[in-house]
C-alpha cells in the first residue's frame, strides 16, 4: 500500500506513487505545506525535549518521527520530478518578491516590477522584429 498524504493546502489525500500528476501550482503548494510540517515536527520535538525533560513521551515522540520520515518521502519525490524552466521561475519569483519586500514597501514592489516588465515586453518585441 502506497504512502499517502493529506494536503490542506491543495485539498485531496496524495499517494506517492501519484505525486508525478500533480499540476505545477500543486507541486508548489505540496512542497511547501510539506516543508512547513516537517519544520513545525522539529520544532515541536525540540521544544517537547527542552520543557519536559523528566517527562519523555517515546510513543509521542515515534509518531511525531514516522510522520517527518512520510513528509520527507513525498518531499523527496517532488524534488526529483523534471521541473521545467516556468516552475523554477514561478518558484524563484515568490521567494524573490518576499524578500524584496522585507526591504520596500508594496508600492515602489509595484512600480519596480511594472517597470522590469514593461522593460521585458519591449525587449522580447525588439527580439521578434
């Protein structure tokens, strides 16, 4: 019986073994939801560890680790998939755009972007000519 995984984020129970028919904004949202769960997994262990001390709860702590193993497998999976250039850059944008934000604010975002596509568009029609 394969691996399955149910994503909030992209509303249905995932096999593993189907991870590859996934549309690319799914694989974006998967990947992420995962990354996030195994993050807030390790997280919990260490805060668990560091309050109760006297207090191990093995049985907890099993199953906390058996469903990191599971979200590192599906996330393993989505790694190895052939991305193609659109999802890299879908990607690379979102991370981009958080970051620059930390540092403008949301309009000179807009005005800057607006100007690098209008840049883009002339640029590409220069191209085509």
């Amino acid at each position: 019986m394969p691996l399955t995984f149910k994503s909030k984020q992209i509303d249905k129970v995932v096999s593993i073994d189907d991870v590859g028919k996934l549309s690319n904004p799914e694989i974006l949202l998967l990947k992420d939801e995962l990354m996030r769960a195994i993050n807030n997994m390790e997280d919990s262990i260490k805060r668990f560890q560091h309050e109760q001390q006297e207090f191990y709860d093995q049985e907890w702590h099993q199953k906390v680790r058996r469903k990191q193993k599971v979200c590192k497998a599906f996330l393993s999976q989505l790694i190895n998939l052939d991305y193609d250039e659109s999802l890299f850059r879908a990607i690379y944008d979102k991370h981009f755009s958080k970051m620059i934000l930390e540092y403008i604010d949301q309009q000179e975002f807009r005005i800057i972007n607006d100007k690098a596509r209008s840049l883009a568009i002339a640029e590409l029609e220069k191209i085509k000519s």
